[in-house]
C-alpha cells in the first residue's frame, strides 16, 4: 500500500532508500454486512514518527470504544497516533458497508518525527470516562418529574401498572408498540461495537434504514412529547371536573317526571 511521502523533517537517507520509510498493511474481514479492517504500520526509522489514518470506505467509521468513549487516537473518523521508532503499530476499526477486495481501506499519511512525549489529549472527561467508566445512578434514584404523576389507566391508588396488559385502545397501543421498536433500534445503534451494528443493519436489511434511524427518533420523541403534554393537560382536566352531582339530580329528576307521567297515563 502507497503512502504519502515522507516529510522532509525525516533523514534523507531513509527518504531514498528503496523502501518507503513505514510499511503499511492493511486486511479485511467481512462480518454479516459489516467490514472489518486491521491496519499494521512498520517503519524502519530510528526515531519515533507520528502518522495518521483515513478510512477510504465509502461509509462511517466505528472505532473501538471503551466505556462508549472511542479509544485513543480517534477523533472524528480519523486516527492519529504514534509509530515506535523501529517498530509496528496496529489499528483496528470496522464499516459497516461490504467493499471489493481491490478496494483500499485506508490512506496513511506522514506528520513527521514525534516529540517524544505523550500523545495530544483529547479531552479530559472523555478521558476519565475510559479510566474510570460510564456512571449511571441506579434507576431508582433517577427523578422522573411530572411524568410519574401521570396514571395512564385512569385508577389512581391502585399500585404499579402492569406494562405487559395495558388497559389502552388498540391504536394507541400498536403506536406505542412501533414507536417502542424504533427507540429500542435507535439504543442498539447508540455506542454499538461492530458486530452490534452489524447485528442491527442484518435486521434492517437496509442500509438506507439504519441511516434514517436518527431522523425517526427525532420524529417519535416530538411526537412522544406532544402526546405526553395533551395527556397530562387531558387528566388535569379530568380531575378537576366533578359532574356527580348534577349528573345525579338530573337523574333523579328524569326519573320522577318519568314515574309520574305513568301513574297520570295510568289513572286515565
């Protein structure tokens, strides 16, 4: 595989020399609709060489991630890194597009000879994410606001409601039921490994599909919203509504004109 040339910041002996100064090899694996590329770079300088990878696949890329955080070196589909003087480096990623076997993965380009301190920090929380993990609260110590003051079923002191035999009309619940699947799709997709979102595009069947996920999340959670703000403005109005008693004397009075109108019919 062809790099770019070496800057002139390198020795000109190893500039001329009948090899280029770093080797790059580059192989790819085809997991269900997801390509696989494992990157090996070797150079023969004596000094340590920073150097940077594009992905040339026509699709995005997937680092690997620890914690959801893409490992070093990844930044916006990219890879920089460092290269030991006189030794190798691997890098790993995958697409999730199928690719011909003529097709080259990656282009490598040469920044030049490295300082020889530590690698350009990309962020301190991104940092500490990796060091230290994702913190997620338990889910009973996360407020849930005005949502949980809404009883869907209409029978408030009743306990919990059994999510799996909702009492809702048939529409609504197959609304629900597909705007359910597309979240679930949509939390799949979010920091998916490789075979993670190879797993979701087998399901799609469609990379067009996986594509307009985000803009189907979008839609649900506008529509999702303005559902949840007519429901909570429904009940509000329903609690404070109190036909009993007039409902009742309307009743009751129907009911004695009717009683009386019978015995007058009936003494006739």
């Amino acid at each position: 595989m062809q790099i770019h040339p070496p800057p002139e910041s390198l020795d000109s002996e190893s500039a001329v020399s009948e090899r280029p100064p770093v080797d790059v090899t580059a192989a790819t694996d085809a997991v269900r609709a997801v390509t696989l590329v494992r990157v090996e770079l070797h150079s023969d300088v004596d000094a340590p060489l920073r150097v940077r990878l594009r992905n040339r696949l026509d699709g995005p890329v997937l680092p690997p991630r620890t914690e959801g955080v893409p490992a070093d070196g990844w930044d916006d589909g990219e890879f920089t890194g460092t290269l030991p003087a006189n030794g190798s480096l691997g890098v790993g990623y995958a697409c999730p597009r199928v690719v011909e076997e003529s097709e080259a993965p990656v282009a490598v380009e040469l920044l030049g000879p490295s300082d020889g301190g530590n690698e350009e920090d990309t962020g301190h929380v991104a940092a500490a994410v990796r060091d230290l993990g994702r913190s997620v609260p338990p889910a009973d110590a996360v407020p849930t606001g005005s949502v949980e003051s809404v009883d869907l079923t209409g029978h408030p002191g009743d306990g919990p409601r059994d999510d799996a035999d909702p009492d809702l009309p048939d529409s609504v619940a197959a609304w629900l039921d597909a705007v359910e699947a597309r979240v679930e799709r949509a939390e799949r997709l979010t920091d998916a490994s490789a075979a993670e979102a190879a797993s979701v595009l087998e399901d799609c069947g469609d990379p067009d599909a996986v594509a307009a996920v985000p803009d189907r999340l979008g839609a649900d959670t506008t529509a999702l919203r303005g559902a949840l703000e007519r429901v909570e403005r429904l009940l509000s109005r329903a609690a404070a509504a109190n036909p009993e008693p007039v409902a009742t004397a309307l009743a009751e009075g129907a009911a004695g004109l009717s009683e009386s109108q019978l015995a007058t019919e009936a003494g006739r």
